[in-house]
C-alpha cells in the first residue's frame, strides 16, 4: 500500500467518490453526504490537504483536511472525511492515513488537528475530548482535538464551510 497526496484528476475524484460513498454505506453515524461534502472542500479551495491510499492500483482509502480555527486561533486543520473501502476495513489502512496526514501536518507546522468522530477509535491517535472545544450542535465527547504544537485554545470551532451540510 502506498499513501500519497490526491492528483485531483477528475477520474480519481469520480473514484474518490465513490470510495466515499461505499465506506460510509453501512456506517453507524453519517449523514450520506461524506462524497459530497470532499467535493465541496474542493470546490471551494478549502481542501488543504488530500491523501490517498491506493493498494494494487486501486484506490481504497482516502483523508481530507481544511483549515480551523479554535475560539479564533488560526493554524488549526479540521480532519475529515476519513473514508476506508469496505473491504479493507479493519485492516489498518485508516491508521495509516491518518498518521500520514497528523505527520504531514506537523511538516507544515500546523497547531494541531480537530475532527467530530467516535473517542474510542481516534484516541489511539492522541485525539481527546476537550470540553472547552464548542462546535454548535455536537456533544462536546465527539469533538476531538489533537495539539501538535501547545495547548489547544478555547472557544468555538470554525470549520470550512463546506463541511457543513
């Protein structure tokens, strides 16, 4: 398996799509517009950063980053979606997304990560709820941060647009 950084072709954003699509199909908490919303954050030049998974020369993971902000400070990356084809679930291809685009992030200089997403599975990543991290409309356990470089801020998240539904 390699990761590497998505080409924005529009062949692989149709299979990126796709993927997207199939990797949230049987997923207990989504909303079905996961494809649609990568494709927002593309649209709009908020997608930062996008990495792929690809094993035999087919695509079967994918991470997307935006730019955050936390109670208005700057340098934060919201992560998602995180999307792993369902066939390959459970095989460690979502961990090596996401320690890629955390390592990535680190590069770049980046505060630190933030995401809505289920504590059991992103502890193992160092993401923790932090009750002082508000996003409107999420119970604050999901709300899940990640500082790469000091303390995380206080306040209200910000996240891009397009994230919304």
């Amino acid at each position: 398996m390699i990761i590497r950084s998505e080409t924005g072709t529009a062949a692989e954003n149709a299979a990126l799509a796709a993927l997207v699509t199939r990797a949230f199909a049987t997923a207990p908490v989504a909303s079905g517009t996961e494809a649609e919303v990568l494709a927002r954050l593309r649209a709009s030049g908020a997608l930062s950063l996008s990495l792929v998974a690809e094993a035999d020369g087919q695509l079967v993971g994918q991470i997307a980053a935006s730019a955050a902000t936390i109670g208005g400070a700057a340098g934060w990356a919201c992560l998602g979606p995180l999307a792993v084809a369902p066939e390959v679930q459970g095989g460690g291809v979502g961990s090596a997304l996401m320690r890629a685009a955390l390592d990535r992030l680190a590069v770049r200089g980046a505060a630190g990560a933030v995401l809505v997403g289920e504590p059991a599975y992103y502890r193992r990543f160092g993401f923790v709820a932090d009750p002082a991290v508000v996003l409107a409309g999420v119970p604050a356990r999901y709300v899940l941060v990640k500082p790469l470089a000091g303390p995380a801020p206080a306040g209200a998240l910000v996240c891009a647009p397009a994230l919304m539904p």
